[in-house]
C-alpha cells in the first residue's frame, strides 16, 4: 500500500533536499490521515489511496491553469513537479485496451439501461482506471 511507503519517501525527499517531492508527499500523508479521522470514514485500503491521489493530481491540474491564466508561471512549474511526484507512487495505468478487452467479455445484454450496472463492474475490476474512459468504452459497446 502507498500508506506503507510514504514515510520513507518523505525522509528521501529530506535527505535529498527535494522541497517539490517533500510537499507533494506530505500531503498525500495528511490526505490519508484526513480520510481516516472523518467521522464514519471507510477503511483506507488501496483504492481509495489511489483515489485520493487523483484527486489530489486534479486539483493541481486545475491550479495550473489559473495560475497560468494569471501570469504566476512559476506557481505553475512548481504544481507540476508535484503532479510528477504524486504520479510516481501511483501504480501503472490500466490501459484502454485492457479495459476494452475485458468490457468485450462481460457485456451480454445490450441497451443503454444497462450502462451504470456494467460501468460499475468495470470500476471493481480496474479501479485505477479513469472513469470517463470506462464510460466511454461501454457506451460505445451498448
């Protein structure tokens, strides 16, 4: 699990005086450690590490383009070398191919009315995978 990981790569980023790396480390850990002291918090298990750290890429992604709309280009430079290091301790992207191969497989009954339930099953079996590309691919099979 990322959790497991994330002490060292913070004393890493110390030792090694990465201030980009550091941030971005330190706060996947207080994004986990928020997740588990929310009142009725589900466990954290792999997926929603994950799910917390695209969040979090997002976030930036979108700090990006206004700090770029606003002329802060360094601000910007510095989200996106944490983008780098949050997608460094993300495991691999599912490919699409994959995602297409399997979603071939499990969809016997066509019709848009069954779009969420194969969706859903798709998001079990990939969690990692991007949502809209999950969509994407069933819509386009029904």
């Amino acid at each position: 699990m990322i959790q497991d990981q994330i002490d060292g790569l913070i004393k890493s980023a110390i030792l090694n005086k990465q201030a980009p790396a550091l941030r971005a480390y330190r706060g996947v850990k207080a994004a986990f450690t928020g997740y588990k002291t929310v009142k009725n918090a589900k466990p954290l298990d792999e997926i929603a590490e994950i799910n917390i750290i695209h969040k979090m890429i997002s976030s930036r992604e979108d700090s990006i383009q206004q700090f770029k709309a606003a002329g802060r280009i360094e601000l910007a430079e510095a989200e996106e070398d944490e983008i780098k290091y949050l997608k460094s301790i993300l495991p691999p992207d599912v490919s699409e191919e994959d995602v297409y191969a399997y979603a071939v497989s499990i969809i016997t009954e066509k019709g848009m009315q069954n779009m969420g339930k194969y969706i859903k099953i798709l998001k079990e079996e990939f969690p990692t995978a991007d949502g809209k590309m999950i969509a994407t691919i069933v819509k386009s099979l029904l």
